[in-house]
C-alpha cells in the first residue's frame, strides 16, 4: 500500500515538524520502532484553538485540533523516513492527551479526529492500541496533544 499516494488522496501536505527548543528530539527509533513524542495542533505557526476541552473549546473544534495534531506527527514520521510515510509498517499505539475539567467525558470523540485519520491514511495498518487521557493544562494552553509509537519497515 502506498501511503503517500493515500496523503494526495486525501489532499494532505504534511507540514514541516515546529522547531523544538526544550532540548527534546519530536522523534526516537529503538530498534523498529518509532516513538514520536508530544504534537500539538499547530497551523500556520499558530494554535487551532486554545483552552479546555467541553469548557472554552467545544467539542468539533477539538475533534478537529486532534486531528491537526495527528497530522504534525505524521509529518514527523515522514521527516524521520526521509520524507514518505512508505516505511511505516503499522501503527502501534496512539495516545491522546486532552486539557480538560470537570465532569467532560466525551474522550473518545475527540480521539476520533485522530483515529480516523489514521485508518483513512494507513487501512487495517491504521488501526492501533488508543489511550486518551483528561488532564489540568497542556504546553502552550493547547486543548489536546498526541504522541504515537509506530512499527517502521
């Protein structure tokens, strides 16, 4: 399966990974595996959105930053894999982060506008162990973050 030509497909320019100034690396391959740190949902330079998920950011918005996140770690994987996502073998595991309060339980939705980008991009190959989690605040008031292991060819 050619997982680039899925990108065009799903008319998907991967953007270059933002520069990291923690001293942290966005990505780091053990042996097959690839594990790609924390991605925020950037466009543009900038934040889709800024807040708590259920409180100042509603629910199809941080579907949708989840999925743009999603996307900036894809890009990472391809910056890893000199420039294709053709050396991915399978996603492994997938774990969402979501800056929330109070009682919002809707996880999983948000979840969604990553999983679903992975199985449109990747098929069977896509579809991976998921762990979402609520927590207090993110880097930057970011609404969520994903990080991923992935079987590299």
């Amino acid at each position: 399966m050619d997982f680039d030509a899925k990108l065009d497909e799903l008319f998907l320019d991967l953007p270059e990974p933002v520069t990291i100034k923690n001293g942290c690396v966005h990505a780091l391959a053990l042996g097959k595996l690839l594990y790609v740190g924390g991605q925020l949902p950037f466009a543009d330079g900038r934040l889709v959105a800024k807040g708590r998920v259920g409180f100042e950011v509603k629910l199809d918005t941080a579907k949708l930053a989840m999925r743009t996140a999603c996307i900036h770690a894809l890009a990472v994987i391809a910056a890893q894999s000199n420039g294709t996502l053709n050396q991915v073998k399978r996603i492994v595991r997938v774990e969402g982060f979501l800056a929330t309060g109070g009682d919002f339980a809707d996880h999983d939705k948000v979840m969604s506008g990553a999983s679903e980008l992975l199985t449109a991009v990747f098929g069977k190959f896509g579809v991976a162990t998921c762990v979402v989690t609520g927590v207090a605040s993110l880097p930057q008031n970011a609404p969520v973050m994903i990080s991923m292991i992935v079987e590299m060819k």
